[in-house]
C-alpha cells in the first residue's frame, strides 16, 4: 500500500510538472501570436511598465524558487519507500524555521512595496513625458461601441483610428459617453478608466513606427468584444498627411452627426470628421455632471448586468 501511494505521488508530481511546461507553452505561443506587445514595448511608459513586472517577478522568485525545489525534495524525501525518513509526529516548533517562514516574505513584501511606490509616482499618468516638447492633444471619448478620438487643434475627428508622430508625446483626455470604458494601448502604455461625467489623462509616446493594438478592457455590454481601435506611430510627413485626409472627408461631426454615432453600433469602420463642433467634449462631460438621471447612460447598464 506504501509503495503504491508513493508511485501514485510521484506520477502526480510529475503529472503537474507537466501541466505547467504546458501552461507556460501555451503562454509563449501566445505572445508570439498576439506579438506580445506587453513584453515588447514601443514606447518608454510601456517598457517602464514591464521592467517593473519583470523586477516585481524576481523578487518573488527568491520564494517560489525555494517552495518548488523543497516541495521536489521533502517529496523524495519522506517516499513510502524511504525507510530512513525521519517521522516526528510531535514536532510542533523550531524557531530557525519560523524565523526564514515569517521573515523572508516580509521583508519581500517590504521590498516591493518600497519598489512599487516609486514607480508609481514615476509612471504617473497624468504627468507629461517630456515637459520640453509640445504633446498633441486628443480628446478620447468612450461610446456604445467604439472610441471617438477628436484632435481639437487640427479641428479633426476619427473613429476607431487614433494617430500619432513617432517621438512626440500624446496627452489624452478620456472621458465616456455611456457606461464605465478603460482605454488600453498595451504596446505604449497601461489602462486608464473612461467614466460618464468625469475626464482622465494618459501620456503616451511611440519611439518607433508602427500599428498597435488599442481597445476598451472593461465590459461593457454586448458589443464589448468589438470596442476596438487602430493606433498608427508615424512620420511628421505620414501624420501631416493622415491629417490632411481627415480634412478631405467632407464630413463634419456637429450636434447632430454626433447624436447618430452615440447610439449603440458595433464594428463601426473608420471614419474621419474634417470639421468638429466646438465645445463638444466639455458638454459630452456637463450633461453627466448636474444630477440629470434621465440623461445618464442606461442602454448598457441593462445589457451589463443581464
């Protein structure tokens, strides 16, 4: 009975082992679909963020290293098959063992809570990257469902395309027009949240080119899947002409155009505004902010919590 309990612990070891190359195989091969942008950065906010994660990580591995290797080891150890193993059924208290069990992860703990708060003061969001250098200002609102990024300088608005020059900062202004968003570029940065009534910042900058992945993380309804959006880091010469085509489009997003696009849709293609009504992203913020219920988002409310 002892030998066949010994066997059957063994295989369960080895059955979790394998379990766990799996696991973190099918992690892998996930990044290599997905690009892993999160572990391949393109911008100096998203590489501060995963040299965080991997510092976070090593910390932790000073006890998950040792937990593993001792549970392979008292594993072997105390075998059914083990005659020489040591049973001590009376053993309570060693106070060398309680001293590594209750201080090392303290002193972990301790460690990274020193490390995290720097960071997070140094990956403040709402602080510019570069104070030298002119950001491009964009104002991001959250719809029912797709984003609407509105360029109040180049008097432009796109619908689930938001660019940007290679090099230059970007702050963005979020705000929803509907129910709680959260607005994610993994390749550039972490999320920040989009609430009705209320406006947040996110400073961004690409240093190389590309297309990047953005979309809404946090559930908002039926069409959540679909609330996804185009980012492009360009050339100076490739963003003045993606502004130039905005302006070509004829199309103008007033009060009314815009009321039309509110209204819940999915898969929306990319649509360019060469003109935008001004005042439009304060009065999409003011209409949630004086206590008026009926004109508060309900729509998605309803479709979330079914």
């Amino acid at each position: 009975m002892i030998v066949r309990h010994a066997r059957s612990l063994r295989w369960n070891t080895c059955a979790s082992a394998a379990v766990a190359v799996a696991g973190l195989a099918l992690l892998c091969g996930g990044c290599a679909v997905l690009d892993g942008p999160v572990l391949d950065p393109k911008g100096p906010i998203a590489l501060t963020e995963r040299n965080l994660l991997f510092k976070a990580v090593a910390i932790m591995m000073i006890v998950i290293i040792p937990v593993f290797i001792m549970a392979a080891v008292f594993t072997r150890y105390f075998r059914g098959t083990n005659r020489k193993a040591r049973y001590t059924p009376n053993f309570d208290f060693y106070w060398p063992a309680e001293i590594v069990v209750w201080s090392i992860p303290a002193a972990i703990v301790v460690w990274l809570a020193l490390h995290l708060w720097a960071n997070t003061y140094k990956l403040d969001p709402y602080a510019p990257i570069d104070p030298s250098m002119k950001p491009v200002q964009v104002q991001a609102i959250a719809q029912d469902w797709k984003w609407l990024f509105v360029y109040p300088e180049h008097d432009i608005a796109v619908v689930n395309e938001l660019a940007m020059p290679v090099g230059t900062p970007v702050s963005i202004t979020i705000t929803s027009d509907t129910v709680m968003n959260s607005l994610v570029i993994p390749a550039l940065g972490g999320q920040i949240y989009a609430m009705a009534g209320m406006q947040t910042r996110l400073n961004l900058l690409a240093d190389e080119t590309g297309k990047f992945w953005g979309r809404n993380v946090q559930y908002s309804g039926t069409g959540f899947a679909n609330q996804q959006f185009q980012t492009l880091s360009q050339t100076k010469e490739d963003f003045d002409a993606w502004v130039e085509k905005a302006k070509q489009s004829g199309k103008v997003l007033d009060a009314a155009t815009y009321e039309k696009l509110a209204k819940p849709s999915e898969k929306v293609p990319v649509t360019y505004y060469s003109g935008v009504e001004p005042g439009l992203f304060d009065r999409i913020i003011s209409k949630y902010s004086h206590g008026d219920s009926d004109r508060m988002p309900h729509h998605s409310t309803a479709e979330t919590t079914e």
